[in-house]
C-alpha cells in the first residue's frame, strides 16, 4: 500500500512511523509531508531513510491509499481537497472535521463499522482524552446503559506537541539550575503547576478541550449520555489520566466493572489496592492499551461507579488509533488491494 503521513516530524507523526513498522502495517511506499520548516530532513523506515517532502496543493497524493494527517486543524482543512481529491482515504488526527455529519468519528473498540461510511474520504480521530475515555465507558455501556459521566483530566504535556514536551522539559533543567523557566508554548509555567485550561473558553464558561469530551462521547457511543468535564495539564511528560464517575441505569458493583473492562479489548485492569496496583502516566507511557483502575462504587450514588484510568494519548489518543482505523479497513476489504 501506498502511505502517507502529513505531520511526520511531529510528536504523533513520530508515532506514526513506530506504530506502522510495530504492527507490519502493508506499507509498499511510505511518503512523509512537512512544512517549510522540516522539509528536506530525513526519518528512517524499513530500514530507507525518507525524506519529508513540503506539502504543497499539487498531485503528490496520486496513487497514495492511505494518508495519516497530523498538522493541526488549519493544515487539515486547507489540504483536505488537495488530499482526498484522487480518492485517498484521510485519516486526521485534528479536530476540524470530527463534529461534521458526513465525517465518520471512529474508536475501534467501540464503533468500528462507522469507517465503513466515509463519503468525503475523510475519517476524524477523536480527541486523546475522549478516546481513552468512550473505551472505558464502552464496556461498561455493555452491561448497563450509562446516563451521565463526570470526568477530570490530567493532561500530560506532550498533548500540546513537541515543542511542548521540551519546553516542559527545559522548565525542570532552568529550575534545577536556578535560572527563571523559559514559558513560550504555555500560557504558564507548567514545571511545579498545574493549568485548569486546554485550548479556549467558550461561551458556556467551560474550554473547547472538555467540550469536545462533551459531544465527541455522543457522537462516537450514539448515545444520549450526558458529560461534564474539566481538562487539566499537569507536568507529566506523556500519557493523559483521568478521574471517571459515570451512572448507569442499574447499579453496577465494583467486581462486575472489573469483569467488564477486564474482558473488553483494549483495556488491562490494574486494580489491587493491596498491592497499592493502579495504572499511572509514568509506566502507561509507550504503551497501546487503556490501563483501567481505582475501581470502586461511589460513594454520592448508589447507581454511580467511578474509577481512574491512563493511557498514552500519542498512541491510542492518536496514531495508534488512527492505524487500527485503517487495519480494520484492511480486514473488511475496504482499503489498499
Ligand atoms: N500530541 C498529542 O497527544 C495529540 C495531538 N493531536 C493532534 O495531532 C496534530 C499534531 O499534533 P502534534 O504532533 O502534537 O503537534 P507537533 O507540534 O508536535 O507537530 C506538528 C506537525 O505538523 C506539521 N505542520 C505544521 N504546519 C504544517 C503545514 N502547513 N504543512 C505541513 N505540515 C505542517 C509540523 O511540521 P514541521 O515540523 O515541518 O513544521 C509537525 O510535523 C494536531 O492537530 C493535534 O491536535 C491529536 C491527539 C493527540
Ligand atoms: N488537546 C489535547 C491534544 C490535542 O491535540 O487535542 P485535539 O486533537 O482535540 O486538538 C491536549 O492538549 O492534550
């Protein structure tokens, strides 16, 4: 298959180029797209070196099956034409299509067959919170239907990109050196703090992060649950965490979740209080599945669970997703030949 990833030298299209070697995607040719500022550099694939090419509006998709896209919103709609326009299938990791009606919004795990209807040629990868979060909910919507959830982000840094992890980065070496910490890609320090926004305030008061946890849940369950959230960056370098109480239309014990999320694909619980087991960011980093733990009844309602769950947003928050997407394309015999 003929693959291309828009984004290449950023913290996603970086995973890219490890999730598609990882899982033996069929790549027979593998294109890399920058702009002006990483053009002519060099990333190794397959044992080649490839060279990041500047996306320009020309015909460099022609003949390309399958482009993962992962340059920001504004990078996403000014290419979608350009590169959907030979019949390329879009996988994008932005979210400027994902609240379009004719743009499928697609977990694996939980509406895989949503990818099979994707008149634009475009298919939008949710939100790295929201993705870890429906994956849960998924399994638990399983047995019970859920009503409402309330969720609290922890948000690692790398959400905002590689610049952000170094700059996040150099915030600890400026404060272990005693110098003032260097804040260009946040609006705070992060070092030591903690910042209650992601992205803007809408007009509700709440940010567009936790709105998009709001109506991308729906959209991907095609359920009437109701979400309230708030996001959080934390200084954690990588993998997002959240804080998860969710009601169901009959009560659900503890061992009964724990049954659920423990036989749902994608999720390994790790929940032993006693053996002070449960899932955290530094040990989640790297890693594919959803880590799922803390799980216990709450204690404000009888029909409520909540439990704690981390998992690495660069991964299943975005290029690992997007590669199950077109694997699962693949195996219905809906991409490559
Ligand atoms: N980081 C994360 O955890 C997640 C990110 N996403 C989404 O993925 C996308 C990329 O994020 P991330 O990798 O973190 O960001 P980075 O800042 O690390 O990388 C941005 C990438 O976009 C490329 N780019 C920027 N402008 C253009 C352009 N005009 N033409 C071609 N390429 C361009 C950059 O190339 P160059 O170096 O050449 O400028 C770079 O490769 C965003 O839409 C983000 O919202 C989604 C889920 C999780
Ligand atoms: N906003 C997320 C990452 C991201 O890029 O999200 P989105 O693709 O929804 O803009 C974070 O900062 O952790």
């Amino acid at each position: 298959m003929k693959v291309a990833i828009v984004g290449a030298s950023g913290a996603v299209g970086q995973e890219f180029l490890r999730v598609l070697a990882d899982r033996n995607f069929p790549v027979d040719e593998l294109l890399l797209f920058g702009s002006e500022r990483s053009a002519g550099s060099f990333y190794e694939f397959g044992g080649e070196r490839v060279q990041v090419k500047q996306l320009r509006h020309n015909d460099d998709f022609k003949g390309v099956d399958v482009a993962f896209v992962s340059a920001g919103g504004g990078t996403s709609k000014e290419f979608e034409k350009t590169i959907t326009k030979h019949g390329t299938l879009m996988i994008d990791n932005s979210s400027a299509f994902r609240m379009d009606a004719d743009v499928p919004l697609v977990v694996p795990e939980v509406n895989p067959e949503d990818a099979l209807d994707a008149p634009r040629r475009v298919i939008a990868n949710p939100n790295c919170s929201t993705i870890q979060l429906v994956v849960a909910l998924k399994a638990i919507e399983n047995i019970s239907h859920i009503r409402r959830v309330y969720v609290s982000t922890y948000q690692a840094a790398s959400g905002a990109g590689a610049g952000a992890m170094a700059e996040l980065e150099g915030q600890y070496a400026d404060m272990a050196a005693g110098r003032p910490p260097r804040v260009e890609r946040f609006a705070f320090q992060l070092a030591g703090n903690l910042i209650p926004q992601i992205d803007v305030f809408t007009d509700n008061g709440y940010t567009k992060e936790e709105m998009k946890m709001v109506n991308e849940t729906k959209k991907i369950m095609h359920s009437d649950v109701a979400v309230s959230a708030m996001c959080v960056r934390v200084p954690v370098m990588r993998a997002h965490s959240e804080s998860v109480w969710v009601e169901t239309e009959r009560p659900v014990a503890p061992e009964e979740a724990r049954r659920a999320f423990g036989s749902f694909e994608g999720i390994v619980v790790m929940d032993d209080p006693a053996r002070q087991e449960y899932p955290m960011p530094l040990f989640t980093a790297g890693r594919y599945p959803v880590y799922v733990g803390r799980i216990r009844t709450d204690t404000a309602n009888p029909n409520g669970l909540t439990f704690w769950c981390v998992a690495d947003q660069i991964l299943k928050g975005a290029a690992l997703n997007a590669v199950q997407i077109a694997e699962y394309l693949v195996g219905a015999g809906r991409l490559g030949r």
